[in-house]
C-alpha cells in the first residue's frame, strides 16, 4: 500500500502534463536543467571520465539538484536513502529552479577533475536570474550561500563513498592464463577501475547482489559453445548491414576512442553510456512537459540507477575476467582482425552499456509509461543523426546489441548483462520509493 502512494504521489507529478505545456516558464525551466546536465557532460567528456565515473558524477550532482528541491519545495518524494540530510531553510524569497541549478552545477564543480569549468556556468546563471528573472543582488546571495550550503552536504556524502581510496589498491595485472582479459590495440590502456566494485552504492545491499549466470567459458575447441560465441562477432563483423554499423556508431559511447593519423594520435570525443541515456531522459522530459521538480526527480532517479548499474556491472566484469572479442579472434582465428568499435579497456562480461541501458529502461518506462515513442537526438552534438524509438524498452535492447555488432562483446554478455541491469532496475526503483 506505501508503494502504492508512492506511485500515486508520482503520478500527480507527472500528471501536469497539459499545463506544464501551456506554461512558458515551466518548460524554460526544464530547458535549463537538461541544459546544464549537458555542462555536466562536458566536462566530462574534457575529463575523459569513464563510464561507471561518470554515473558516480551524475549521481551526486542530480542528488543536489534534489535536495535543493525538496528542501525548499517539500513536494518531492523521500528516495529512503541511506543518508538524511541535515535540515535546510531556504530564503524567504526562494527560487527553486536557480537553487536546483546552482547546486548541481556546484557539486559537480567540487566532484569533476576540471569542475572548475562550470564557474562559468555558475555566473551566467547568477546573470540569467537576474536579468530575465528579475532577482536583486541580495536576493541571489542568499540563495547562493543557501545552494552552497545544501552541495557541501552532498559532497561530503561523495567524499565517503570510498571513491578516493581507488588510487591506494595494488595496480591491477593481466591474469596469464588463457581467457582472461588483457589490454588491446590501439592504446594497449591499462584496466580502468578494477576496484569499482568497492564504491558504496545508494540501494543495492552490495556489489554482488545480483550477479549474473556464468559466462561461456572460454574454449579452443571449435564446436564448443564459446568457439560460436566468438565465430558469430567475427562473421557478422564482415557481413554487417548499413543499420547495423549505424546501430554500432549511435550506441558507442566510448570515451577512450581514439585515432591514428601517421604518428599522431587523435581523441575522438564521445559521451558516456550514462551521458547518452541523460540525454534521453531530458528527452523525454522536454517532450512531455513536466514540472522542473518533477524533471528534477526522474534525472535523479535515472542517475542513482545508473550508479549503482555499473557497480554490478564492474563486480562481474573483474570477478569473471573474460577476454574480448578483439583478442580472442586474433588469437584463434584471424591475427588482422579488427571491430567496428574500438574495444574499451576493462574487461568483456557483462557488457556495461546492456546492463546500464536495461536498468535506466525499467525506470524510465515506469515513470512514462511502455510504448512512449520518442525521437532520440542525444548523438547529434557529436556528428551522428537521431534515431527513432517506440519504446525505451526498444532502446536499451539496441544497445545492448549493437555492442555485437561493434565486436566488441559476445552475445551472452549483452543478454546477460540486460538481465542484470532489468534486476537492478526493478530493484532500485522499489527500494527507492519504499522504506526498508
């Protein structure tokens, strides 16, 4: 029955549909969030932030967002975190959307390598609520140190997350034994984040709780179930279709792509799997015409799910070890072999962006609904056309698969993995609207 509320109370969020259409300020508002969850993207993609990095930055940036809401609003549901913020009286003169802004722009400023970028950012906003919203000088004051007040909470929560003590474990090294992973051309990079799985979560009970089956084990035998696996990337890789590469480029999302002109080496700059599905998010918020509170709480929601995903996902991805495609083929079929996509470097199973994709798809059909059509036009900024979907459910299973035909996964780690992230989807949307 609690949940019950909980979904009612949601409801009346996003039941504002039709007025939130007619109000002008309303959708400059939600404008301005997507906006400067985009300068959030940035930076990252400045910082070359990889992906389960990335969901850590999202998360705590659109936790302050939140918290500056819900504190000065109190319209938004309790998320029964496990941390409480401590009381916080907003100006008697409040303004939610800059407090929102400010504060994630702040956070992330603390959190982010080159978060100092978003300085910028901070005082356009400071200058937009001044002279299109016509706050004085003190009135701006006091919603900053009120905004500050609220980030320096949130970021004391990061601060004991235990992402800082990531740099005092013992450097990982490449198993020698046959069928693990080890770096690939053209970087050779060393393994990114073998201790993510020590990162506290928001809502799972711990890193391992919903491990996925056991992958294929790795075989030199041609008729094994492995040796297929590993056949079928290599043949389709040759006979790939014009969708297909286009499905492959538009779900890449790797941010340590990189390209060779003679000796120089060029970074191709692309968004993480946790940017491209903001992205969607924003998307659909734009396109419905929420509330900015209740845009504020699905970007939240989306982004705590998107955490803690990829903490079960890094928990498998260094507990099985697995070779990548690129490897194994070169190894045993076809020394010359290259995919699509350049192959990211950690290890194969479960492949992140299916596990991602899945989790962020169980919440975001659970606030719009199955069957909420959209147009998909998150991949434009870096040089590729939108793409049509029916559903978000639609969504993540492309992802999932173009991740075979980039030949940079084999296919039981795209269906394991959407397995994995739809269990901590439907496990992290209930725990988040119901007390433990």
């Amino acid at each position: 029955m609690k949940l019950r509320r909980y979904f009612a109370l949601l409801g009346i969020l996003l039941s504002i549909t039709s007025f939130a259409q007619k109000n002008d300020r309303r959708h400059e508002d939600v404008q301005l969030l997507t906006d400067h969850v985009f300068n959030l993207s940035e930076v990252m993609l400045h910082d070359v932030a990889n992906p389960p990095a990335a969901s850590r930055f999202y998360a705590y940036a659109m936790l302050g967002a939140y918290e500056a809401s819900a504190m000065s609003q109190g319209t938004l549901p309790d998320l029964h975190l496990r941390w409480k913020m401590s009381a916080a009286t907003a100006p008697a003169k409040g303004n939610t959307a800059f407090c929102s802004l400010y504060t994630m722009l702040e956070v992330g400023r603390q959190l982010m390598p080159s978060g100092y970028l978003l300085e910028e950012k901070q005082k356009k906003l400071i200058q937009y609520f001044k002279t299109k919203r016509k706050l004085s000088t003190s009135q701006v004051t006091g919603l900053v140190t009120y905004s500050q007040g609220i980030a320096a909470q949130v970021v004391a929560l990061a601060r004991a997350d235990h992402y800082n003590q990531l740099s005092t474990y013992t450097r990982y090294k490449p198993q020698k034994e046959e069928g693990h992973w080890f770096p690939t051309p053209p970087e050779y990079m060393a393994a990114v984040e073998p201790q993510w799985k020590t990162i506290v979560p928001f809502f799972l009970d711990s890193a391992a709780q919903f491990a996925p089956a056991q992958p294929t084990p790795y075989s030199k035998d041609t008729t094994s179930a492995f040796y297929r696996q590993m056949k079928e990337v290599y043949v389709t890789g040759q006979h790939l279709t014009i969708e297909q590469r286009a499905i492959a480029s538009f779900w890449d999302c790797n941010p340590f792509a990189v390209s060779y002109s003679g000796h120089m080496a060029i970074g191709l700059k692309k968004i993480s799997p946790g940017g491209h599905w903001m992205g969607i998010t924003g998307i659909a918020c734009r396109q419905t015409g929420v509330s900015l509170d209740s845009a504020i709480l699905i970007h939240t929601v989306v982004a705590l799910t998107l955490h803690d995903a990829f903490i079960s996902c890094w928990q498998e991805k260094y507990g099985s070890d697995r070779i990548r495609p690129e490897a194994a083929i070169n190894k045993l079929m076809d020394p010359a072999w290259r995919p699509l996509l350049q192959t990211p470097p950690f290890p194969e199973y479960t492949s992140g962006h299916s596990v991602a994709s899945a989790a962020v798809a169980v919440v975001l059909t659970r606030f719009f609904g199955d069957g909420f059509a959209y147009t998909d036009s998150s991949e434009i900024f870096f040089g590729l056309p939108e793409r049509k979907f029916t559903s978000f459910q639609q969504a993540a299973e492309e992802a999932a698969i173009s991740r075979l035909y980039g030949g940079i996964h084999f296919r039981d780690a795209c269906e394991q993995g959407a397995i994995q992230g739809k269990k901590v989807g439907d496990f992290v949307w209930t725990r988040m609207f119901t007390k433990k």
